[in-house]
C-alpha cells in the first residue's frame, strides 16, 4: 500500500529545504514547508522530522512517512509515503520538492476524507455510539486488520482462487448501539393453556407495560483486494432514443465516427504478487461511416482491439422493454477472461475500469454513445464479531375469563399480574460476513440460524386466585377458598442451526404450573386435574354396556301384557337409542370444559336438564337424573284360555276393535362416580343408579266377546286392565363395574 517511494536518504545529510504542494484525491490541497534537521541518529530520526512537517500542514491525517528498506548504513535507507488508513487515498500528488510523486488508483473517489469522518458519518446514521464522545476512543478507530481467506470463504469464488493469495487488508471500526423504549401493550396474551387445552384459560382485559432494551455490538470495515464485483464483468450501452431503431441507425460521417476506449486493469496467472501486471490499454476507435453502427461495432470495433485484450471485450444486445418505453441497446462488455497463451495456460486478465472518451459517435444532435466509466468496486464492506442483546421486562394486569381445569369450568375472580422476563442473545458465528448475508439472516429466520448461534431464555409467572367451580357443588368450600393455580414458563433455548424458530415459537407457550393452598387444596385440584375427556367417555360407555345387559334381562325381554311389545322395547326407545347417540359426541371431546359440555350433550339427547356434579368425601359425582315419557300403540292381545282354563268345549274370546294404548314412563338417576380416596382413581357407575320403567293401559273400543259359537257386542266399551306394569332396575354388590349385579324387579295386575 505504499504510495510514493522516496530516493535514498540518509539522517546526517538530509535533503535540502522546500516547499512541497501536496495534493490528495484531486481535492485537498496542503503547502507544506519542510525544512528537516541533520542527525546523527539512524534512519528513523529522518522518518520522524518528516512527519513532523507533515503534521504542521495538516497532511498527517491523510498520510505518514515510513521506512520501505533499510540501507547497510544505519542512516541510510529508502522511504516511503503510506495512507494513514487503507483505502483512505485513490489520487496522490507531491510537487516541489524531494517528495516529488504520483499516485493514481482506478475508483471512485470515498465521500469522507478520513476513517474518522466516517465514523461520524456512522454515528449520524445509526445514533450515539458508546464511547464516541471519548478522546481515547476515536484514536482506536480505525483500525488496520487482515483478513483471511478461511475467515470468509465468500470473498474469492472458486475458480479465481489461484490468482489471489490469502491475506486481504482491511479497514474496521468498532460499533456499539443501545436503544430503550417503554411500551403500552394490550395484545401480548390472549390465552394461556397447558396439556393441549386440559387447562385453557382466555384472557381479557390485558393491559401490558414493556420495557424493551437492545443493545447492539461488533464491527463494520471494508476489506481490499477482491475481484470486481459483479463477477468481474462490466458494460457500457448505447444510448438510442425510443424513436431510434438499432438495427436501423447507420455510422455517421466523418469525424462523427470515432471514440476511446480505455481499459485499465491487471494480468495474474498466480497468487503471487511479483508476477501481477497492472495494464492501462487506450485504443482509438474508426469506423466506416454509412454501415449499419451495430454490425460495425460487431465487426470492425472488436477487429481494433489489439491481442490480448480482444479476449476480453465483447458486444452484444440489451433488449428493451415496451412498459419502461426503453428500446434495443448495444453494449461493450468488459469480463474478467482467461486469456489465450502459449506460455501459460492460467494466464488471466482482471478488469478494474472501462471508459469510453472522446466520443464523436453523434446522429445530428443525438450523442449515440456518451463517455463513460464503470469501476465496480474491489471492495467488500463486512460485518464481525456482532453480537445482539434483546430484553423485555414486562408487568401486566389481566382480567382472566371462565376457563376450564381438566373436566371442569373454573373462574378466577382476581385481577391479575402477571411479570415477565424474556431475554435473546445472539452472536455472529466466527469469521467476517457480507452486509447482505447479514441482512437476510436478520429479516429470514430459516438463514438466522446458519449465522448466529443464539441464547433465549424465559422467565414468565402468571398467579391465579380466587377460584370457583360454577359447574360443581363442593361440600366444604374452604377448601379451596386460598387455593392457587400457578403457571410459570422458565426456560433457556439454543437456537444453533440444529433446532428453528418453529421450534422455539411451539415451546415457548408450553407452560408449566403447580397448584397452591392448603393440603387439601392441592389434593382436589389435583384429582379433578388428572381427569380428562376419557373420562366421561369412560362413563357412558359403562354406561352403554349396562343398558345391553338390562335389555337382555329376562323379565325385561318378556312381552308387555296385552301388548306385542316389550319393556326392552320401551327400554331402548326411550333411553337406549338416545344415550348410544349422545356417545359418539362424547367420546370425541376435547378436555375444554368436558363436564359443562358432556351435560349440553346429554341434555340434547333426552331432552332437558339431567346434570349435577358434586365433591363430597372425596368422591367426584355427576348424577344424570331423567323422566321421559312415550305413548305406545298395540293391538290388543287377549285369549281367554291362555288366562282361564274352560275345557276344550267352551273356547271363549274377547275381542277389541281398535288399538291398546300404552303410557310408558322411564325414570333414570344415574350415578357417575369418580373416586379419589384410593391409590388409584376408580371410574365407575355409582351403587345409587336405579332406572324404573312404569306403564299403564287405556283402551275405549268396540268389544265383542265369544262363548264358543255365542257371541256377544259391546259397542264403545271401556276395558279396564287393572294396576300399571312396572320394572325397577338397581346396582347390587360391589361398586365396581366389572363386578356389578344388576336386579331387576316386575309388577302387574
């Protein structure tokens, strides 16, 4: 990086006084009197008398003598005139004196003047850095640094890897930003659930005060030295009006014929600096007037560029494009190429800049070709070492709406508050990285991952009290009167390229909770927690069983007197039927409130409300209790000798003309018990279930009655029957299902 090697000197005989002008980056322009002093010291003394003088004119903040090469004589030896930073000079230029020199770099011109102006630049951009009013701080930025290929492997593609050697200079400046805000927030919960909704609680009234703390660290430099972006390939068009047709427009007359083009660049055939060769190429360009401008540039304008050069010049179309109002253009290509060589087969060529001057290629006022120049950049501006510290404390008052706690619906009567800690922190993987990898992996999470590994951690707490049971009739409500329903979520994730976002994002609302209160408290929240869904499932299905086997019972399956039915029938019509469809709805429930809907579902099924729940003696209760009603039609069935054995002489009958009517009545309390006083929680149908079928007869028909071959009418007569029919169904033994006997009772007169 040195700029101007300075002749021999020596420290006791230096050169004489003068007065330099020193010019940099065609902008700033320093008089410098440099007067230096003999000594007897070795070459260094002569170093530093320089940049002495060089810091009476203001010019040591642009550039600083230094020594190249050492001589035998300790006095004696080359010097040299360097950047104060890399890539802070582009143009050069010392006259008058023995510095006398030039130094030319082919790009842009930067917008500061020095690393330090930059960062002051840095500083409005992206607000206080930490430090930046500090003294000491400022004299650490910038600061040189060598960069290399292993710590990037994105800076040199692949196939110019032997053309680069390994270590890139580069210029950094250190960052540290820091941000706080206090926000109001009413959107962070709407609900908070565990197990998959066995315990689900909506949120309302949520009114969220944050504090919300980033801090942002690491470095942003540029690193020298790479490939011209844009794949080392460049152009520069024509500039045909939307009325002008390419292949229509013809080269103008003489002297209208004529441009530059000026390459500038260098020759590798290896990563060895010694053997670089760095190239400016101007060519003046003739073409014949009258032939199409395309063809020409095609044909004669490639003809003229002389070997090796050819190899990396091109033309070829830019179309246009009718909704932008562009048309056709031609376009001169400049492309980094690997040039043909007897000597050597790796021999490439590395553009840096293409200019066209002196253009002359004009169509009566129309300009078809400006000059112009391209140097893309052969810099990488990059990122390292960046760490990110996100945390948000939160406290929040909420209002929690009816929930459900197992099987059953719960309210909590408290307003609540609720605190939270949520804290990231995430640090760039080792290595320097482009602005735009950066960028993507903070705005897509999928790539967040591949470049930071990243620390989340969790601490939240959510205290729920004054707890009811609506649905529920607990004996001794003191016993959950300072009970506690305690959710908290506290957790650390590693987001390191092995897990995602998605993963983080499906755990972070797993909560964890504990219940609170005295021994009992704790011991029935407990219990009515460890039911589910399958519980009632449990229930109806036992249930469900039962009814089979009542139905089966003899006395039950045996025909209704007078009638061509049964009290099965009756049975399964009025109790059986509705209950196999209320099964289907329940053992598809979700925990959410199973018990409120279990009893919705019931009630649709038999028509009103058959639900009760209670705790006592640490038994959990839901008694389904139910009288339905159904009127039935049967012809009526009677023959005297199936009743009264009159001989075979004397057959009687009676006999009626219309339909019996049958009155039934089912009237069912059924015990649903879930039993907590054993080591193991008992499911079952409870010893109080008893279901009674009641029925009684009405008939006012035609009668007639036979005596053998008499008989005799009775026109709307009434037939009286006697007592109803009942049965009467009860659980007998032992409590458990599988061990239960059912007995079943029939009354007729």
């Amino acid at each position: 990086l040195e700029l101007i090697t300075l002749p021999l000197m020596c420290s006791n005989n230096p050169p004489p006084a003068s007065q330099a002008t020193i010019i940099i980056n065609q902008f700033y322009s320093f008089d410098c009197p440099l007067s230096l002093s003999s000594s007897d010291d070795d070459l260094n003394a002569l170093v530093n008398s320089i940049n002495q003088a060089l810091h009476t004119c203001s010019a040591d903040s642009f550039i600083i003598a230094k020594v190249t090469q050492p001589d035998e004589d300790p006095h004696c030896g080359s010097i040299g005139i360097y950047p104060t930073s890399i890539g802070l000079i582009n143009n050069l230029t010392i006259v008058n004196s023995f510095m006398s020199g030039s130094y030319l770099e082919s790009k842009s011109t930067p917008i500061f003047s020095t690393w330090t102006d930059l960062t002051r630049i840095f500083v409005g951009m992206f607000g206080d850095l930490v430090g930046v009013h500090s003294s000491s701080f400022l004299d650490d930025i910038p600061r040189d640094i060598t960069v290399t290929r292993d710590q990037m492997p994105s800076l040199i593609p692949s196939k110019f890897s032997d053309l680069y050697g390994n270590e890139f200079p580069g210029v950094f400046i250190d960052f540290a930003l820091s941000h706080e805000e206090d926000l109001n927030r009413n959107d962070l919960i709407t609900q908070v659930s565990y197990g998959g909704g066995s315990i689900n609680i909506p949120i309302t009234g949520f009114q969220a005060e944050m504090t919300l703390q980033t801090q942002i660290g690491g470095s942003i430099g540029v690193v020298f030295g790479a490939p011209p972006s844009g794949n080392g390939s460049m152009f520069i068009s024509s500039n045909f009006g939307s009325t002008q047709i390419m292949n229509q427009t013809f080269v103008p007359q003489a002297p209208n014929n004529t441009f530059t083009i000026n390459i500038a660049g260098q020759f590798r055939e290896s990563s060895d600096e010694s053997t670089w060769e760095t190239v400016n190429y101007s060519k003046d360009i003739n073409l014949t007037s009258g032939i199409n401008l395309f063809q020409a540039m095609q044909t004669e304008f490639l003809d003229q560029i002389d070997e090796p050069y050819r190899d990396a010049v091109s033309v070829g179309i830019l179309k246009g494009n009718s909704l932008l109002n562009t048309v056709d253009q031609f376009a001169i290509y400049l492309n980094m190429t690997k040039i043909t060589s007897p000597v050597n087969s790796n021999r490439w060529f590395i553009p840096w800049q293409l200019s066209i001057s002196r253009s002359q290629i004009i169509n009566g006022d129309y300009v078809l070709m400006y000059n112009s120049t391209l140097s893309p950049s052969r810099c990488r501006v990059v990122f390292s070492d960046i760490s990110i510290n996100v945390t948000a404390r939160t406290i929040a008052s909420l209002q929690p709406g009816k929930g459900s706690l197992g099987i059953l619906s719960f309210e909590s009567n408290a307003t609540i508050t609720a605190e939270s800690d949520i804290a990231i922190s995430a640090t760039i993987r080792d290595g320097f990285h482009s602005v735009s990898a950066v960028q993507g992996a903070l705005q897509q999470q999928a790539r967040f991952v591949d470049k930071f590994i990243a620390t989340i951690s969790t601490n939240t707490s959510l205290d729920f009290s004054q707890l009811s049971f609506p649905s529920l009739d607990i004996e001794d409500l003191n016993i959950i009167k300072d009970a506690l329903l305690s959710f908290f979520n506290k957790k650390i994730w590693m987001l390191d390229g092995n897990s995602t976002f998605n993963d983080f994002k499906n755990s972070i609302n797993n909560w964890n909770f504990t219940f609170g209160g005295t021994e009992n408290a704790i011991a029935l929240l407990d219990n009515i927690f460890s039911l589910n869904a399958t519980t009632f499932c449990s229930w109806i299905t036992s249930l469900d069983n039962l009814t089979q086997i009542i139905e089966s019972k003899t006395n039950v399956a045996a025909s209704i007197p007078f009638t061509s039915f049964s009290f099965s029938k009756v049975f399964n019509d009025i109790f059986t039927s509705p209950l196999q469809k209320a099964k289907k709805q329940i053992c598809s429930l979700k925990n959410m409130g199973a018990l409120d809907i279990f009893c919705e579902v019931m009630k649709d099924a038999f028509g009103n409300d058959i639900c009760s729940s209670m705790v006592k003696n640490n038994v959990l209760r839901v008694v389904l209790t139910t009288v339905i009603q159904k009127d039935y039609l049967s012809e009526f069935v009677f023959d005297a000798p199936s009743f009264i054995d009159f001989g075979k002489s004397l057959p009687v009958g009676i006999g009626a003309s219309n339909n019996i009517q049958f009155h039934s009545n089912v009237t069912a309390s059924i015990e649903l018990i879930a039993d907590f006083n054993g080591g193991e929680i008992v499911i079952d149908i409870g010893p109080e279930t008893m279901i009674e079928i009641f029925g009684e007869f009405q008939s006012h028909s035609d009668v007639s009655v036979w005596f053998g071959s008499t008989s005799l009418s009775m026109a709307n007569a009434d037939i009286l029957l006697g007592s109803p029919a009942s049965i009467t169904i009860r659980l007998d033994g032992p409590k458990t299902k599988t061990a239960a006997t059912i007995t079943t009772t029939a009354a007729t007169t």
